[in-house]
C-alpha cells in the first residue's frame, strides 16, 4: 500500500500542460500590452480633448500669423490613426516668409514611422546631408527636433526647403531615434517646413516661426494632456 507521504503529495502539472499555461499567459500579456501601445484604450473623452486642442490654437504667434489651414485627408487619416491634428500655413508679417506646419498626435506606432526622409523623397526630392538634431530654448525648457534639408536629386545648390520634426509624449520634443519604443500608449509628432536660411540670414524662418510657435504649442497642447517618459525613445 502506498505510504501517508505518499497519499497526500499534491498532483503534478504534466510539461505538456505547463506549456499550454505558458502560452495563454504569454498570449494574454502580449495582447494587453499590444492594445496599450496602440492607443487601442485610449480614452474617448481624451481623444477628443485633444483634437479641440490642436483645431484651436492661436492663430498668431509672435510675428507669424496664420495665413491658412486644412484638414487631414481621410487616407492620411487612416494610416495614422490620430486623435486630432492641425495643417496650417504661416507668414511672418515683417518678412513675408512662409511655413507650414504639421502637428498630431495619435498611436505610438503610426505616428512613429512615418519621416520626411519617406514622404519628400517619394515626391521626387532627397535628403541634402545627414539630418542634425538642433535644440531651441524657450525660458527653463529646451526642446530638441530633427532638422533636415532637400533638394532634387543630382543637385548641388539651391537647397529647396528644410524640415524640422520631432515628437513628444507630453514632455519636451525630442528628436528621438527610436520612437516607435516609447512606451506610451499616444504620441504628439510636428513637422514644419520652409525655406533655409537666406545669405545674411542667421537663422532660417522655420527656426524663427519655431521659437515663437513651441511655447504657445506646448502650453496649449501639451502640458498636463499625457504622461511623460522622456527618455524612453532615445
């Protein structure tokens, strides 16, 4: 007869079935997690806070005043999934210089991908140099964007325009190198673009619309909208 110890051990779990547990787990963690870097949970309320943010925004900041604005198309609109976003064009009322800017927000993966590199050189131009990431400093706070020009293939000079770019997850922009590895569930992206610096020209309009846009931007649409991980997408 088998012994007392040997009566009351407690059943084994079979490899087979330890595996199985293991799968479900896996597939259940990996689902929330996906659902949760997607937006996918994303508060509706939220969502909709943030598209009134950005249809919203001043339309003067400092010298630059709004000259026209669009929407999204709805292909553009689908690829990114976004909660809100904001197309205007602007001119410096001094210099008559113009630059349109981009800003939306929306899931950390489609936000993350899509690059001027991809878009402008699929309209027939291409990068003038490797992109440089240029810091702009409004009183305590410092941003960071991509900056990079183009022009048409097999040209030398002139360079045609130049584009800034960066994101940010509610904290200060960065020109991140990985986005797509923030862990946030939501990502804000701008983009603005215009012409280069002018001979005798210290800086160029994109640079200067930007000194005077990002801290109107930042307080009007980011400040208290999303949790901030700022090194996450270094």
């Amino acid at each position: 007869m088998p012994s007392k110890e040997t009566q009351h051990e407690a059943p084994q779990i079979k490899p087979r079935h330890s595996a199985l547990i293991g799968c479900m787990v896996l597939i259940l963690v990996s689902g929330i997690g996906h659902g949760y870097l997607s937006g996918r949970w994303t508060q509706a309320a939220t969502k909709q806070n943030i598209s009134e943010t950005l249809s919203n925004l001043p339309t003067r900041c400092g010298d630059w005043q709004m000259q026209s604005k669009n929407e999204l198309d709805q292909q553009t609109q689908r690829i990114l999934e976004c909660y809100g976003s904001m197309v205007r064009e602007y001119v410096n009322e001094f210099t008559g210089k113009t630059v349109n800017v981009f800003v939306v927000s929306g899931p950390r993966g489609p936000i993350a991908v899509h690059t001027p590199e991809v878009c402008y050189s699929s309209s027939g131009y291409e990068p003038a140099g490797t992109r440089e990431a240029v810091q702009i400093t409004n009183g305590d706070e410092t941003d960071t964007l991509w900056k990079v020009q183009f022009q048409k293939p097999g040209e030398k000079q002139p360079i045609d325009f130049e584009v800034w770019y960066g994101w940010s997850d509610g904290g200060c922009w960065q020109a991140a190198n990985f986005p797509r590895a923030w862990l946030t569930d939501s990502l804000y992206k701008i983009q603005a673009a215009g012409p280069p610096a002018a001979s005798g020209e210290e800086i160029s309009p994109v640079e200067d619309f930007l000194q005077q846009f990002l801290p109107v931007l930042n307080q009007a649409a980011l400040k208290g909208q999303m949790s901030s991980t700022p090194t996450a997408g270094d």
